[in-house]
C-alpha cells in the first residue's frame, strides 16, 4: 500500500512540472514588461543611407559672383547658370550632366567635383584639374512668402474730402483766379491765401502774411461743385454768387 502512495505522489509532481513547463514564457532576453513597452513604442526610423544624406545637404540653390549659379532640386534635377541639369552626389564626389536632354537623364561623362560644405559655402575642387576650386554661398532655397497685401488707406474725414474736390486751380473771366494747395495754402489772383472747406462752406483768409496762417475774419462762401464748375454764394451779401471753371 506504501509503495502504491509512493508511485501517486510522484506522478502528481510531475503533472505539476509540466504544467509549470508549458505556462513559463520562453527565456527570451526579455521580460513580459518589456515585451509589451517593445509592442507599443515603435521602432526608431532608420537614418538615410549616406549617399542621401550627402545629397540632401545640397539641395537649394547656390550663388556665385552675386548671381543664381546652381539650383539643385531634391529629385536630382536642376539647373546650372539657367541650363538644365542633373546631378548626384556619393562619397565626397559631386556630379553633374549638364546635357540631360542629349542623354536622357544617363550622362555617361558628367563633370566631378570634390564638395565640401561648411555652413552657407559650398566649395567644388575639380577631380581633373589640379588647383581649380570654386566657392558658392547659398540661397533663398526656401519659397519666398507673398508679400501681405497693404492694408486698405483709412477714408477720408468729410472736411479732408470737401477740400480735396476744391484742389486745384479756378479760372474766373478767362484768368487763374484760385489756386487751391492740398495743404490749405494757394493764392487768389495772385496773393498768398489760406484756406479751408467744411460743411458747404469755403474759408478764405486773404492775409495769411499777417496773421500767420490763422485768420480770424476769413471771407467765407457757400460753395456747390457741378462738374467742372465751381459756384460760391456770399453768407454774407445776399445774390453776390461768382462761378468758376476748372483749370489744369
């Protein structure tokens, strides 16, 4: 009976082995914590290859002696003093067909250049001719932004508009009679005037010499524009109305 208790016992230990077994992850260098961290950050990107990065670093235009000398587009294409290219750079060596439209876009010669960029310069040595070297600043590779349209003039007050439709010069019986400035000075048949228009009515002082451009009596009219006609009426004197033509 003890040997029958004996052999039960050992069966159960190995049922509990194997099932300890077949629960326990695989070792496989990690835990389940990082499993699952590893399940939701993704992997970081792979950098370019060199030969991409070398040609991104080019990519713009590039000014030589104050003109646009070269402008390299990401897709290998460009253009070289205004003619059409393509280009590549790898491993230190800048190339570039400048006859795409012969070749097809496969020059079988294309100019080499050693490059060196350090900053805003790019310096191209030729791979041929010993001492040739050429030094390049960059550009406005990046689209210029519209300029912000200006913004719309502030109207004018209604005295500042009255007295822009009198500027100008009157002619009465044939003669310059007024001559009206924007800035409230002119002259009336020949004399120093200043003058103003506001509510219909035209200010004039006569003596601006005399009361340095303050006049505390102006002569002062009713005043109706038609066309190229101008009517003032005395406030004061009842019927005195003179009419005016425009002038140049």
């Amino acid at each position: 009976m003890k040997k029958l208790f004996m052999v039960f016992v050992l069966m159960g230990l190995i049922v509990s082995l194997a099932a300890c077994g077949a629960s326990a992850p695989a070792d496989s260098g990690q835990t389940q914590e990082q499993a699952a961290i590893a399940s939701i950050v993704p992997a970081a990107p792979e950098p370019p290859p060199a030969e991409e990065a070398q040609e991104q670093a080019l990519v713009g235009s590039w000014i030589w002696m104050g003109s646009e000398y070269y402008v390299l587009e990401a897709d290998g294409s460009g253009t070289m003093a205004g003619s059409n290219i393509n280009w590549t750079a790898n491993d230190g060596i800048f190339a570039v067909c400048n006859t795409p439209a012969l070749c097809r876009g496969n020059c079988r010669a294309p100019a080499r250049w050693y490059y060196e960029i350090d900053g805003n310069e790019l310096t191209l040595t030729s791979t041929v001719i010993s001492g040739m070297t050429f030094t390049y600043t960059r550009g406005n590779s990046e689209p210029t932004a519209a300029p912000e349209p200006p913004a719309a003039p502030e109207p004018p007050t209604v005295a500042q508009a009255q007295e822009q439709i009198l500027v100008g010069s009157w002619i009465w019986m044939g003669s310059e009679y007024y001559v009206l400035e924007v800035d409230g000075s002119g002259t009336m048949a020949g004399l120093d005037i200043n003058w103003t228009a506001n509510d219909g009515i035209f200010s004039v002082c006569n003596t601006p010499g005399l009361c340095r451009g303050n006049c505390s009596a102006p002569a002062r009219w009713y005043y109706e524009i038609d066309g190229n006609e101008l009517t003032l009426t005395s406030t004061v004197i009842s019927g005195m109305t003179f009419t005016y033509t425009r002038g140049n």
